[in-house]
C-alpha cells in the first residue's frame, strides 16, 4: 500500500468524511425537506453494493449524505482527472474514491479496485445508468452493465436506492440551484436484489443482461412507490433512441440506401467509459459491442442483449432531444 492510499484509511477518512458531512448536511438541509426511508436494508457490516437513479448532478451528493448518515461512508467512482485539482484531490483520497481512468486501458482497474473494496468490507455506490437519465419523464433508462459485473464478481448484496426531489433543487444540466421553497428530498433503500441464481454462472451477456434488469427494476419500484405512478413498461433506451435519431437524420437528408445510420461501437474499455456520468461513472472491464437495433425503449431481458458501452458520450449540455417523446 503507498503512503497516499493509506491515507484514505482509519481516522483520516472518517474525520473527512465528518467534515464534509458537517458543511453538506446544513446546505441540504436549508435546501429540502428530507425523506430518508428502507436504512433497515442498508448493511452495518460487510460490503454492499448501493445502486441509485441518476437524475441530475445534484444527485450523488444526497446519495451519498444518505448512505454515510444511515450506514457508513461510501466509496464512490469518480473520474481521475478530479484528482488533479489540488484541495479536491485530498478530499478524494481521504475519503476513499475511486479513481476511473476514462478514454485509457487503465478503466478495467477501476472495476477491480471496486471488486476488493467490496470483498474487504467496503460500501460502494454505483449509478448502473452511468449517466444522467434520458427518459422524458426522468424515469430509470437501460442500465449499463457494470454494476452487475461487480455485483456477480464480488458477490456481495446489492441494495436499490431510488432518489427524487434533487431534481427540484438543481435540475438537469442547470447550473443554477433553485433552493426555496424548500423542496421534499426523498430517497428510499430497498431489500437486496435476488442475483443468487446467476453467480454461478458464466458472466455472459444473458447473464450480465438479466442482473442488469433486475437491478433497474428493483430501482424502478422504489421510484414508483415514492411518485405514486407507474413507470413505462418499456424502459427507455439511449442507444436505441440515438439510432432513431441518426436514422431519421439520414433520411431526410436523402442518405443513400445501405449507409449506416451509426457508426457501430468499437467496445473497447475507453469508448465504454466516454459514455459515463462524471461522477459514478458504469465501467466495463471487457470491450465485445452487442448490435442494438430498434428504436426508443427496450423491454430489457427479452431484447437483444446490451453490454456497457454506448454509441453517445455524455454532453454537458443537452444538443438534442435524444430521441425523447
């Protein structure tokens, strides 16, 4: 262990961790309403997996204040070049993140350093979407495959967490917070997923697919319940929906017949992390691109499978509907 990981361990990490929990929770505080429910599910003991809804960048600081506050703190995956920021990178590694080297072969041990932090006891939070979600309504999207990779490595349980209100305060891509009145925060743990009958087997897209779905559903319900409406049956699809929308380009633009409407996914490790969120970002340690064709929304385990990369890198800023409604 080098000295500058060991610091992200013992007292220097909890007394971090405290400090920021210090100056965010009179912020979130003064901000919102909170409403914190299902922290019986949440482990004391033992690693865990937390997986939440990906709603606007305001997000993983509620996921994360709700996670330390109710059970301990979480290590969470963060782009590297955070580390580059002087005050910020000793916050980073005092407080245990996990640096992804997007765009580099070095993103594969991200996943395994996530993998051992788990197997030695740590809570790791992950957004399956890997990035802010797409849907119009801002329901859960096709979840990306990471977080089942690490769930069936490690083995670990894997608990729900479903989040709304952040939205209110500080909505997607919206730089500007919109603090009073004061918003209701809600974010609500669920049981583990049920993935006991897929460890055993070969991670194969099936496989990945189907722990993938399970765990966005098990999401999807939490949200329902604190909406109070049903979700669409058919789960909105980025990569489908950018297909749509270059398909819909070219015809109009009178492509000839037989060019492809998209470049196809190369499925290499960098293309795979150029489509994550900035903070929690889905990592794929293995490249193998799935076809995808369609359009929208995917149904899930009954499609075609996906794997964790996609066609569309994550902009700061909305350029198009994206193939909403």
């Amino acid at each position: 262990m080098t000295s500058e990981s060991s610091t992200s361990t013992g007292s220097g990490r909890s007394f971090t961790y405290r400090l920021a929990a210090g100056i965010l929770k009179p912020v979130l505080v003064a901000m919102g309403v909170k409403d914190w429910q299902g922290t019986e599910h949440l482990p004391t003991t033992g690693g865990y997996l937390a997986v939440a809804n990906h709603i606007t960048n305001l997000d993983p600081l509620t996921f994360a204040h709700f996670l330390y506050d109710s059970s301990r703190p979480p290590r969470i995956l963060a782009k590297a070049s955070l580390w580059k920021v002087p005050v910020l990178k000793g916050v980073l590694v005092r407080t245990g993140m996990i640096p992804v080297h997007r765009g580099t072969a070095g993103a594969a041990s991200s996943l395994a350093d996530a993998v051992r932090q788990l197997e030695s006891g740590e809570c790791v939070a992950v957004f399956p979407e890997g990035t802010l979600t797409r849907d119009p309504d801002l329901w859960p999207m096709v979840g990306k495959t990471g977080a089942a990779r690490l769930a069936l490595s490690s083995g670990v349980p894997v608990i729900p967490v479903a989040q709304w209100g952040p939205q209110l305060i500080l909505p997607q891509y919206s730089k500007r917070l919109h603090p009073f009145p004061r918003k209701k925060v809600s974010v609500h743990a669920g049981p583990p997923v049920d993935l006991s009958d897929l460890l055993d087997r070969p991670q194969d897209a099936a496989v990945l697919t189907e722990a993938t779905e399970r765990i966005m559903a098990a999401i999807t319900a939490l949200l329902e319940e604190i909406r109070g409406e049903k979700a669409p049956a058919v789960r909105y699809d980025m990569r489908k929906a950018a297909r749509a929308q270059q398909a819909a380009a070219a015809a109009s633009a009178e492509v000839p017949a037989g060019e492809p409407d998209i470049d196809a996914a190369p499925g290499t490790v960098a293309d795979a992390e150029q489509a994550t969120s900035e903070l929690v970002p889905d990592v794929e340690p293995t490249g193998g691109t799935l076809p995808v064709e369609g359009t929208g929304r995917s149904t899930g385990p009954g499609d075609e499978p996906v794997d964790g990369t996609s066609d569309v890198s994550e902009p700061d800023q909305p350029t198009t509907d994206e193939g909403r409604r």
